[in-house]
C-alpha cells in the first residue's frame, strides 16, 4: 500500500503540490487526471524520490520515503517499482534483449545466463516474439512501448507507474497501450498508477480516479461517482474532454 499524506513540493517560482493525500490500496489502478502542467508528473516522480518533496509523507509498505536520506531504503522501495515514462527512453544503442535486462542487471542480482530465458518470458507477456536482436529503430511506435513496457515489468515490480503512457500515440495504439496496462495490472496483480490528462482513458481502466488541481485533489472517486461529481473543476474537465456526465 502507498500512503500519501499531505505532501508538498514546490518550485522556486511555483507551488505544484500543496497537500495531497490519499491511499493507494494493493491491487488498485488508480488514476491521476489534470490538465497539463498541474503537476502530474511531479506527483509521480515524487512517489519514487526521482523528486524530494518539501514536506508530507509517502509510506510504501511502512517505510516513508519522502524525508528518508538513508540510500538503503530507497533502493529498496525503488526496487518494488516500475517505471514506463512517458517517451519510453529505450537505449537506442542496445537491443531489445539489452534494453529488457537493464533492470535486471541493476536491480537484481540475477544470473546473466537466466537473461535471454526472462527476458523471452516478459517479451511474451506484452505480445512480442523474435525481437531480441533487434535496435529500437527497427521497433514500430506500438512496439517500442511494448520493449519499454517488457523492461519496466522485468524485475518483477510490486507496484508500476505510468506517466502519460498514451501521449501522442493514434487511436490504434492507444487501444493497444490501455489493453497492455489492463492486462498486466489483472495477469501479474500489480498495483497500478497512471497520470494522465486523457480522462477517458483514466474513466475506463481505473478502480479510483482522483482529479489533480490547485495543487489538491479536488477529487477522489471511482469512475461512475467521479463521472457525478459537482466539483467545478472535475465539470469543467469533463466538458473539456467532451464526455457525458451520463
Ligand atoms: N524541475 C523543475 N523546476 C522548476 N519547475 C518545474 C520543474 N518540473 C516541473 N516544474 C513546473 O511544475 C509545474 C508542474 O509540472 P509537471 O511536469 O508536474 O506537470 P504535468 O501535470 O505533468 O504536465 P503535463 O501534462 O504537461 O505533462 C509546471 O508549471 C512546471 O513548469
Ligand atoms: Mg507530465
């Protein structure tokens, strides 16, 4: 379980977070929906201390990463996590098997003769075959997300994180990118956080949606109560996203 408890991180010129907090149960898929540059990213980013939060808590399973500055503990809760950013960022100079093991090799202390057998085994779990030896400019954009996908999942994470896993991909891909986060939240039961702004997206797949703005969750729902909800900010979202309160 993720608690998050009133947490805060500013920039030099800006207040992003101004005391968030919720709980994020095992086996969830909880949504982060906002428009751009409310603060999606940083909300993530802080979740695994890419960022340091000014203040508040992040216990994951009761260890508080947010103020912690011993190095051990945060390898280790980082190690329960995946992480697809959102342009992928596969190493372009190393294949697919490389790309997929990265984690593997960083994260684990698995033997490198295991690495061609797991990395098979990931590779087949997002739909991909035979790929091993090809550079990520060989790879389509829908199969470039899926190696990403395949590498972040590699070491086995308790928890993933996805931040705008579907920016600027065509309706096809989109698809596929949803049925990929679906299925590998209900096929290996990882709990499961998106940040998006494509509140459709967060509508469909999520357990719980929780609307980011002014710093705060305005917000926090599951689809059908948020699709009701009277918050100003949430209506006007929804107008936005031409969708139906319905
Ligand atoms: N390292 C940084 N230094 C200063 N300001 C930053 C930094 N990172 C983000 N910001 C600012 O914080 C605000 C929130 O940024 P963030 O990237 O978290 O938004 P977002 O909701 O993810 O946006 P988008 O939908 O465009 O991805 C923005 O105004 C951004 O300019
Ligand atoms: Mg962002």
């Amino acid at each position: 379980m993720i608690e998050i408890r009133n947490l805060v991180k500013n920039f030099p010129d800006r207040k992003v977070l101004d005391g968030i907090s919720a709980e994020i149960k095992d086996g969830e898929l909880f949504s982060v929906i906002g428009p751009s540059g409310t603060g999606k990213s940083t909300f993530i980013k802080c979740l695994i201390r890419l960022i340091k939060p000014e203040g508040g808590q992040i216990i994951v399973d009761g260890q508080d990463i947010a103020s912690t500055s011993s190095e051990f503990t945060l390898a280790k809760v980082r190690r329960s996590f995946g992480y697809l950013f959102q342009e992928g960022a596969l190493f372009d100079s190393l294949t697919v098997l490389e790309n997929v093991a990265f984690g593997l090799k960083y994260l684990t202390d698995t033997p490198k003769s295991d690495y061609p057998r797991i990395v098979k085994e990931k590779l087949a779990l997002v739909g991909l075959k035979d790929v091993e030896h090809l550079k990520p400019a060989e790879l389509s954009v829908g199969m470039k997300k899926r190696v990403s996908l395949a590498r972040s999942i590699a070491a086995e994470p308790k928890y993933m994180l996805y931040d705008e896993p579907t920016t600027g991909l065509d309706p096809v891909t989109t698809g596929m990118v949803k049925d990929l986060i679906t299925g590998m939240h209900e096929k290996l039961g990882i709990t499961t956080v998106v940040v998006t702004h494509d509140l459709n997206l967060a509508l469909e797949i999520s357990s719980r949606v929780a609307m980011l703005t002014g710093g705060k969750f305005a917000e926090v729902g599951e689809p059908a109560k948020f699709r009701r909800s009277e918050n100003a900010a949430v209506k006007e979202f929804m107008e936005i996203s031409h969708l139906s309160r319905e």
